[in-house]
C-alpha cells in the first residue's frame, strides 16, 4: 500500500482546516525515522520505506478503528475530562487509553471491556495493543530526552497484517503526539496550531522538529 502524506492540517475534529507548505515531506520523514527506530526495537509496524519525498510504501493492515493513546504528562482531553489531573504533572505511571475512531461522536473513550464486548479485539489482542503501546512509548521516550525533549503523550492506530500479527499502523510524527521542550517547557507539535497559532509559526515548528528528531537542516 502506499500512504501519500499531505501539507494539509485539521483541529477540532476536522473544523479547523489549513495548509502548511511542505509540512507533508516533514510528517514522511519523521514518521519514516520514527517507525524505522521501532522495527529496530523489535515493534512490528506497517513501515517498508520511504519511495518519495511524501510518498511511504506499508504492509496493507485491517485497521482497528481505535485510536491508542499513551500519556506520561497530563494535557489535553485528560485535562478537560477529570478534574484530578492538573496540566503539566507526571503522571505517577504511563497511561493507556482508547478512542473509538469517530469525529461525529468526538472521539468517545472505550474501556478494554467496551474493546472486547463490541468485538473491536479480543482479550488477548487487548493485552497485545497495551504491551506495543507501552513499548512504543519507552522507546519513543528514551529517544526524544536525548533531543532535550519530553514526550507528553502520542497517538497510534494498530492493525492486523495478513497473518493476524498486529502491527503499528498508520503515521507517527509531531501531528499524534505531544513534545516539550524539556528546560523550557517550549510546545514544538501541532498544539500550537489546534491553540490559535499563526500559521507560519505553526510551520516553523513543523520544520524544527524535522530538525529536532532528524538531527538535520530541512532544506
Ligand atoms: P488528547 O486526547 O489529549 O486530545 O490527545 C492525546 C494525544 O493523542 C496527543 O498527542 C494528540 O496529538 C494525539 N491525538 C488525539 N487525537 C488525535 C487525532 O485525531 N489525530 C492525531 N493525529 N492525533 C491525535
């Protein structure tokens, strides 16, 4: 299958639309490094290679329409839902939780009990997406303090390949997942567009994470 990555970028459940210039080529190759780095760590993905500058070529998966979010700092919708987590603490362990894939209904939270009861995964897969997510997050975490960064939380979507192994799906880059810098507290994802950002500030910082996680130029 080939993804084609696209300079277009949304917010509040596809409300908000604009284009970023070139922000497709930077989502590829962070994603492309970023996957790169979890087949080396033994986490199956859906990643083959990079044909184009915006072009990926993946393993065809049968998605699991869920979205997998892992939080180690509290922000965002966990803020907004319960009144216990104040913005910006470490949480006392990484957390897991799943979103049904649904923008008319926002997105509702699914127990593991909702995941098996409406046959979303079986019990077994459940325990599977917990153990990948949280690998995915130990590596990702590791990766990113070496960059002077914090990961806050990410996104992935799994999905199961032709012989019913799951494997991470889907992108992985500064639009599905939460990064500070780490002594200034500097947001350097997509928040500073869903917040109001101008959209050239919002590219700047499309460009500095390329630089950031690529540790080169984006020229
Ligand atoms: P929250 O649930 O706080 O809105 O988001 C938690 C994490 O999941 C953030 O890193 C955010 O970027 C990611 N995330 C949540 N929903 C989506 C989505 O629909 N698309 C993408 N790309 N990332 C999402």
């Amino acid at each position: 299958v080939l993804l084609r990555f696209k300079d277009s970028i949304t917010a509040l459940d596809g409300e908000k639309h604009d284009v970023i210039h070139r922000k497709a080529e930077v989502n590829a190759a962070v994603s492309a490094e970023l996957f790169k780095m979890l087949e080396q760590e033994k986490i199956p993905t859906h990643f083959l290679r990079l044909k184009e500058a915006t072009l990926m070529q993946v393993r065809r998966l049968r998605m699991i329409p869920v979205e997998v979010v892992c939080r180690n700092i509290a922000a965002g919708k966990l803020v907004k839902s319960y009144p216990f987590f104040k913005h910006g603490e470490k949480l006392k362990t990484p957390l897991v939780e799943f979103f049904l894939k649904d923008d008319k209904r926002h997105d509702p939270l699914l127990s593991e009990e909702h995941m098996i009861a409406s046959g979303l995964a079986s019990k077994e897969e459940v325990k599977k997406l917990k153990m990948i997510t949280l690998k995915v997050n130990s590596v990702l975490r590791k990766f990113m303090l070496k960059r002077g960064l914090l990961l806050v939380d990410f996104k992935i979507e799994v999905g199961r390949d032709h012989r019913g192994t799951l494997r991470v799906g889907d992108e992985l880059n500064i639009d599905s997942m939460r990064i500070w810098d780490k002594k200034t507290g500097e947001v350097k994802d997509k928040d500073i567009y869903r917040k109001g950002g101008r959209l050239d500030e919002v590219a700047r910082t499309y460009y500095q994470s390329y630089k950031l996680i690529l540790g080169r130029d984006f020229k």
